[in-house]
C-alpha cells in the first residue's frame, strides 16, 4: 500500500489573475516550507423536522469554510513571494544583484492557487482564492527562525495530477536568528532578547452568496493591524517611560546576510503600558507590547518591509 510522506510532498504557489480561478496557464512555484496545514471544513446542519419518529433525517450541508496555516522558513528568495501576496507588487530597483524590492500597504491583497502535493500517491489538494489573513514571527534565542501564515480561501479541488507542471524551483538560502538586529528610534538596541511582529490584514471571511455553492464568493481586505511585543533587559526606564507618555517611536527590525537583507520599519508606534515584576531572584525582563499605525510618516505605510537579495523581480512572477 502506498503510503503519502511527507518528505515527498510540496506546497505550489501561483497567483491568480481574478479572484477563485486557477490561470489559464498557471506559473507554479515550489515553495519551501515546514509545514502547511490548509484545510476544508463544512457545516453538517442538524434537521429539525417532525415525520413521526425519532430517527433523525438526513442533516442538510452549509457553507465551506478553507483555512489555515503555513509555516515557513524566512529566507531571501522565498519571502518576497509572500510580501507580494500580503502587499501586492514592490517597488524594485537595482540592474543586478543586489535587486531591492519595497513593499508597502496597499488597496487589494492578490489571490493565490495554493497545493498540497502528495505525488506518492498521486493526490493534488488545490485551494483557490486564497488570500494571507495573518502573518507573525518571532525572533531572538537559538531556534529556526520562521514566520506563520494565515490563510482564508475560497474552495478546495483534488485531482491526480498538478495544476502546474514542472514547478519552477526557488534558491533556499535562509536568514537566522543571529543575524537579526533591532531599531527603535533610529538607535539600534543591544538590550532586547525576543521581539515578536504581528500583521492582521482584518480580511472578512463571512462573504457567501446565494450561487455560489457555498465558497467564499470574495474576501474583501480590511483595515490592517500591525502589533509586536519586545522582550529587553529592564536596566534602565527609557522604554518604560516612553509607554507611560504615550511617546511616539520608530522600530526597525532586520536580518542581514552580506549584500542581502530583510526589514520591517513601522515608522510610527506607541508601546503598551505594562509593569516588568519581579519572578525570581534573577535579572529583570520588562515585556513592551507595541502598536505601528499610519499618521504622518514620510514612508506612507504603517509598515514597510524591504528585500534586498539577487531575485531580479516578483511582478512577473
């Protein structure tokens, strides 16, 4: 009996050019991956009707809901991939490496063809309509460093052979934990031990029509949340002082790995108030939630991220 591993199997990426359908001649990337867990599920809706016996009827079917998550690997090629589903095309400039591409927010997230490939049986689970809902990482410590991705879609289709074929392959070379570096204020800072970065594109997942065999007919973006948390030594009240004051900052975070580079600048935030305690007779930790929003910042995006690395272009792609 053959058995699908998942040594053998793959995620494949491509974007669509109108909302729930797979391209005419679709562009499949492998992309690399530790996990991906996109599924299906649908309502069984309990039957109330009275035929004069107890033995319930045949329960009617609801709405399908495809969700779930995506962990990566945060590297250089692979990351710019999905920057451009959660913002659309970059600002890329550069004739050679290195190619620095600009993603900013913008009105309309991109939809993507997502599939789960289990080629030892053969089994394809293609998701159409998918759209990044949530994105969130953490780094610091001396772990693989990765990122979560949310994802709401629209349905699901399962065939014995892929949408794509052959996928085109993408360089894996990836960024780690110490490699990473912290900003606020424009200082960079050598007392935080953990920082944490979340972004919540607020898509409304509700939207199923009469029609529209109970898929997710749209998923409209919403206001975007962007949140973190920054773990640091409590040795001094600057950081501590600037959330009592409700004081406006900068945090820039960044990997670096020679000429190639990845950032994430929020140029407006303002910390939470919280208290550091005391848990032990060891060193003091202080835990400063924060929030990045758009005011007045000359950058024009409540986050930027920048990819500097030697992909010439994910316009194309």
């Amino acid at each position: 009996m053959s058995r699908a591993k998942g040594i053998n199997s793959q995620l494949a990426l491509a974007y669509e050019t109108a909302y729930g359908l797979t391209p005419a001649s679709p562009k499949g990337y492998s992309m690399p991956i530790n996990q991906s867990k996109i599924a299906i599920s649908q309502n069984q809706i309990d039957s109330t009707t009275i035929r004069g016996r107890r033995d319930q009827i045949q329960p009617a079917i609801g709405n399908t809901d495809v969700s779930g998550s995506i962990v990566v690997p945060i590297d250089q090629i692979g990351a710019g991939f999905w920057l451009r589903a959660m913002f659309g095309n970059p600002t890329t400039t550069g004739s050679g490496d290195p190619y620095t591409h600009v993603f900013k927010v913008t009105k309309s997230q991109p939809s993507l063809v997502l599939e789960q490939q289990y080629p030892d049986i053969p089994a394809y689970e293609m998701f159409n309509g998918c759209k990044v809902n949530k994105f969130s990482f953490t780094y610091g410590g001396d772990t693989e460093l990765t990122a979560t991705i949310d994802i709401l879609g629209a349905k699901r289709t399962v065939g014995a052979a892929p949408f794509a074929s052959p996928l085109n392959a993408l360089s894996l070379q990836k960024f780690s934990n110490f490699q990473g570096t912290i900003e606020e204020g424009g200082s960079q800072m050598a007392i935080v031990t953990e920082a944490s970065l979340n972004a919540d594109f607020g898509l409304d997942g509700n939207i199923y029509t009469i029609g529209g065999n109970g898929c997710r007919t749209d998923l409209p973006e919403g206001i975007l949340q962007v949140s973190g948390t920054i773990k640091a030594f409590f040795a001094d009240t600057v950081l501590l002082n600037k959330a009592v004051n409700n004081t406006k900052s900068s945090l820039k975070f960044k990997f670096t790995s020679g000429t190639h580079s990845l950032q994430f600048f929020m140029e407006e935030v303002i910390f939470q108030q919280t208290s550091p305690g005391i848990e032990s007779e060891k060193g003091i930790y202080i835990n400063l939630p924060f929030k990045a929003f758009y005011d007045s910042g000359a950058g024009g995006s409540a986050i930027v991220a920048t990819l500097v690395n030697g992909y010439a272009s994910y316009a194309t792609v």
